[in-house]
C-alpha cells in the first residue's frame, strides 16, 4: 500500500531462510512478503557468502522476466537489491556469473561527502532526503551544535554537493530553493532531528559536539555506511567515554539506520532518542500510543518564507520504557523542548534505532501519511521479508 505519496520504505532483513540445492545456472532469490502491506522499493539483504562460491564475485541479477537489477556487495558480505514486494506475494530474482557482459550503468544515489572546506562537513544523501554532521574544525572554533541537520530535497539524484559548491562561490546559498530543495532547518545545542544521547545522573543529556572522525564506508548504489567517532566525554564519574555510530541509509528510505555503542562506561546509563520541537509548531508532534515512534511537524526556521513542512520520526525496533514531551529549560533559541523514546544503555550493548525525515515539497503529503509510512516501517521491522536462496 503506498500511502498518499511515500514510495514505500527500505529495512534491512533480520531473518533469512536458506535452502541451497545443485543449481549450474545461478542462484534463484526468492523474496516472500508475509504482510499484506506492500513494501515498495525496499532494498533486500542477501548473505553473500551463500552466493559468491557459486557465482563468483563479478555477478549479474536480473528479475523474473529477465531485466537487470542494480545490486551492491557490501563491505559486511550483503548483495544488495531493491525492488517493489505486494503484500503476501514472492517475487523472484536471479544471480547469475556475469561472463563477458558488462556490468549495467547504476548511479549512486546514496552518496556521503566530507567537507573540509566547510567545518568539515559530514553530509549524506538518498533519494529522498539529506542529512549534515558538524565536524572538528568546526568544534575547534568553538561551535556547540549536537544533533542530525536536515537537508530538504524534492529531486531524486544527487545534490548536495554542487550546494555546497555553489554556497562557497557565491552562486546561490544552500539556505535558499534553487529547484531541488535546502537547508532551513535549525539543529542548535539540542537533539535535532533524531540524535540519541546518554542522560546524565543531574537528568541532563550529555549532548554530543560534533564528530571527531568520519570514515565513509561504502557509497552506493543502493546503501551508503558511515562509521562515526565522537569525541571522549565524561559521563557521570566515566572520563574518556567514546561514542560510537554506524549509520546506513538505502536508496528508497526516509529513515537512517544508526547502531551506537560507548566504550568506556562503567555501568548502564539512561538513554534517549529524540527530536527538537519548536516555537513555530508547539503542538505539531505525534507520541504513538504503542510506543512505536515519535513524529513532529517541523515548521523550518522561517514558516512565512513558503518553505514547507519537514516531517520527522523515529522508529524503535524494541519498544521503549516510554516516550514523551520534555521542555527546555532554559529554552534554546527557537527551540522549546524534545519528544523523546527513554530506555537505557548497559555498557558492551549495541543499540539500533531509525531514524530520518521527508518534506511536504518531496512527496510527503501530511503528518498523517507520514505516521503511517512510521507504523508501516515499525510492522516491516516486526514481520521481515523472507529471503530464500535455491
């Protein structure tokens, strides 16, 4: 079912069944949806390892009527491919030895970049959406902000980086819409548009600055994988507690996976998840009732300006103690206080969440329909596609 305008959601797979059988002409894939809700393009995991001791490394995957698929291997040992799966219905895929044929033309449209002729920069894209990290230069000279940045997009290729270029030459600021979209989303000292953070035992949140290493991983077609390091912070009577995130966005998702880790603690802390709420939009927020995710109506920094609406969620594989409204106190700018997910961090844990946004002028039509792309990626989650190799 794909909802008012959302194209669908991509969700990495949690359960894979095998069943591997003699086969001289490749490897069949079949991908089985047990919901009745579609998930339309959704970018499937396939162990590789079942797959390139048959076919060898340089493959090709077509779809059951023999087009080409865009596929990707990993850095973990995943073949990556995307593809439309109505609900209760197989779809099937074939992974053939590629030959003399060359591989077919793919643009990547998950793409990060580093910027270190702006603050060093840490900026991500898909399909749908962009998202910026502040890096060392910038918190070396002294600025203080923690959270994820939007950046809108309503065009499906890559941007960010001609804004970027085009910022620094004077050609046309990225805080304005020059036809694909910009930045008009204010971050500040808070959690911004999803950052998790540790609680401190004065109840405040240890907000993260800035990243202090940013190794991007892998960058498309169909995924890109970023590995950051936070700089050591004291937590409590911890000194040198190190954060961790590994965040992966696939073409056709709205929302970011991020697994974080803190190496240095020395018992569990409490945790959360959250999203900034602002002046221009006090109300504008949903807190699911099953604890399923939290989403909010972000007005931007200039709601008279034409500049649309930026809907926000995250989304919790494991339902969380609770979720709720926090002011700030002092307020921060326009910022007046978070919707957060609580839960806690015991030290060796590796904690997944989703995260990520969509714009009213990029194919998202309402806070409804946004809600409903939320609880329809939380059921993806719950109920994977079931994968099967023959």
């Amino acid at each position: 079912m794909n909802i008012l305008g959302i194209r669908g959601f991509s969700l990495p797979l949690f359960a894979v069944a095998i069943a591997m059988g003699s086969c001289s002409r490749g490897v069949t894939v079949s991908v089985y949806n047990p919901t009745p809700t579609a998930r339309n393009a959704q970018v499937v995991e396939i162990d590789a390892s079942k797959v390139i001791g048959r076919v060898g490394a340089d493959f090709s995957v077509s779809d059951a009527d023999g087009n080409p698929v865009v596929s990707q291997l990993t850095y973990d040992n995943k073949i990556l491919i995307q593809g439309d799966f109505p609900g209760m219905e197989t779809q099937k895929f074939r992974i053939r030895k590629r030959g003399k044929k060359r591989a077919p033309k793919t643009e990547d449209y998950c793409v990060g970049q580093l910027r270190p002729d702006l603050q060093d920069d840490f900026a991500w894209e898909n399909d749908r959406g962009g998202y910026r990290l502040y890096g060392p230069s910038y918190r070396e000279k002294g600025g203080n902000v923690s959270g994820y940045d939007i950046w809108t997009k309503s065009v499906d290729y890559p941007v960010l980086s001609v804004r970027y270029d085009d910022h620094m030459v004077g050609c046309g600021s990225y805080h304005k819409d020059h036809g694909t979209g910009m930045d008009v989303y204010t971050v500040g000292r808070t959690l911004g548009a999803g950052m998790n953070a540790l609680v401190l035992p004065s109840g405040e949140l240890a907000y993260p600055c800035a990243y202090k290493e940013c190794d991007i991983i892998e960058n498309g077609p169909l995924r890109m994988t970023a590995k950051i390091t936070c700089y050591p912070e004291t937590i409590g009577d911890d000194k040198g507690v190190v954060e961790t995130r590994l965040i992966t966005l696939d073409k056709g998702s709205w929302l970011n996976r991020t697994e974080v880790s803190y190496e240095g603690l020395s018992r569990e802390y409490p945790m959360v998840n959250g999203i900034v709420i602002h002046k221009q939009n006090t109300r504008g927020y949903v807190l699911d009732d099953g604890k399923r995710y939290i989403a909010y109506g972000d007005l931007t920094d200039n709601p008279d300006n034409g500049n649309g609406i930026i809907f926000i969620g995250i989304v919790n594989p494991y339902e969380p103690e609770s979720v709720d409204y926090r002011p700030l106190d002092p307020k921060v700018g326009d910022a007046v206080g978070h919707i957060m997910s609580h839960t806690s961090y015991k030290p060796g844990d590796r904690y997944v969440y989703y995260w990520g946004s969509g714009w009213s002028k990029g194919g998202v039509k309402g806070l409804k329909a946004w809600t409903e792309y939320l609880g329809d990626f939380h059921e993806g989650l719950r109920n994977p596609l079931e994968v099967t190799l023959k």
